[in-house]
C-alpha cells in the first residue's frame, strides 16, 4: 500500500510569490490535515479535511487556504508569501478525523521563501 | 496560548540503556496523547498513543505514562538502539480533532 506522497518535495520561491503545495493521502484515507514544521515553532496545524470540507482551521492568517478533492487529494495554497513561510510543511491522512492517532505523514515538501 | 512543551531539547544515551523522554501539557481536555517520532528527512511517525482515563500503556520496547494530576506524559523506550535516534514529539488530541504538539526532543544514542 503506497504511503501518502507529497509534491513538490523542494520548491524554492520569492517574496510576495504564491505556492501551492498537493498530498495525496493513502487509498482509502479521507481526511487529510497540514501542518508547517520550522525549528522555531515546531509542529503546528494548519487545517483538516474530511470528504471536501474543511473541519478544524489552526491559527494561521488568511494567506494559507487549502481544499479537498472528491479523490480525497489535497491541495494547499499560500498566497503572498513571507520569508517566515520557510518551512517543512507535512501532510497526514487517516481513514477519519476521529482517529488522528492512525494519522499517517508524508514526507514533506521543503518550501524555501528568498 | 495552548502548549505542549518538552522538558529536555536532547537527550543523549548508551545503546541498551532505558531512554526517558518527558512532555508537560496545559490543556486538560484532551482525548489523547500521542507520540510521534520523526527521523531525518522523514514525517512524523506514529509510536503509541494513550487515552486520557488511562495511565499507562505499554508497546513494543515503549511505554507511555500520564499523569494527569501534575499535567505530564513520558515515554519509556526500553534496551535503546541506534535505530531509535531521531526526534520525538509527544502531541494531545483536542476535543474535535485538532493536534497540537510539543517542541521536540531529539534522542542521540551511542553504540
């Protein structure tokens, strides 16, 4: 069973510049959470989606949007981007928001703001 | 704000010795406890979990701990290996659905 894949993997962008980032969870997981990791903040949660919808928002500005797909995949956007947007930003799939112990993470895209 | 924070940053130990890594939360109400641990270049992997009526539960090699009186969880990894050296994020459910997690304790163990 493939794990949940990221793309890009590294990606490289200048201030003010948006980025979209995607994840597709495990077959059969439907809902699907962001987090951004930096060594100053560590972990923090982005959003959660379950069946297209957006269930749990974390405490990030308006500038971070995400959706879900009816595939279950999913995307992030970041728009107007800021030098603190450096960061490692991971997605987890689970078979349902009740289980986020069963939360699987990808690997992360590596998103650097110059 | 909501935290869950760790007491040590690092944590240095022999191969086959017992590793002791430590958390303190501050939000009470939470479902579960969770601990997660991340090697280089890698996402969070999930070790074990403990619900929040419970105080202990034990895995394979680890053990989680809750001590719900003074706010703490630990986890227990028993007879070391180099395996084991990567960062370890303790993390609590909240009450619909949201993880929060804990800064991060990075395990070093020497063969």
């Amino acid at each position: 069973k493939a794990g949940v894949t990221q793309t890009p993997r590294y990606l490289i962008k200048t201030r003010g510049q948006q980025v979209t980032l995607s994840c597709s969870p495990i077959s059969g997981h439907r809902s699907v959470s962001w987090y951004q990791q930096t060594p100053g903040q560590g972990l923090q949660f982005l959003f959660e989606y379950f069946s297209e919808t957006q269930r749990n928002k974390g405490n990030f500005p308006g500038r971070f949007s995400g959706r879900q797909f009816s595939n279950s995949r999913s995307e992030m956007n970041v728009s107007t981007l800021e030098l603190g947007d450096s960061a490692l930003y991971l997605c987890a799939s689970s078979l349902d928001p009740g289980r986020p112990y069963e939360q699987y993470f990808g690997p992360g895209t590596r998103l650097t703001v110059t | 704000g909501e935290n869950v924070g760790l007491h040590l940053p690092t944590l240095s130990v022999q191969e086959g010795d017992n590793s002791i890594i430590n958390c303190a939360y501050s939000n009470s109400a939470s479902d579960y406890f969770i601990w997660y641990k991340q090697e280089s270049g890698k996402g969070p992997q999930f070790i074990i979990d403990i619900r929040s009526n419970m105080d202990k539960r034990q895995g394979q090699r680890v053990t989680v701990l809750l001590n719900k009186t003074v706010k703490h969880l630990s986890l227990q990894i028993a007879a070391t290996q180099p395996g084991d050296s990567a960062v370890y994020f303790c993390a609590e459910k909240k009450a619909g659905g949201k993880l929060i997690f804990g800064q991060g304790t990075e395990l070093s163990v020497k063969p």
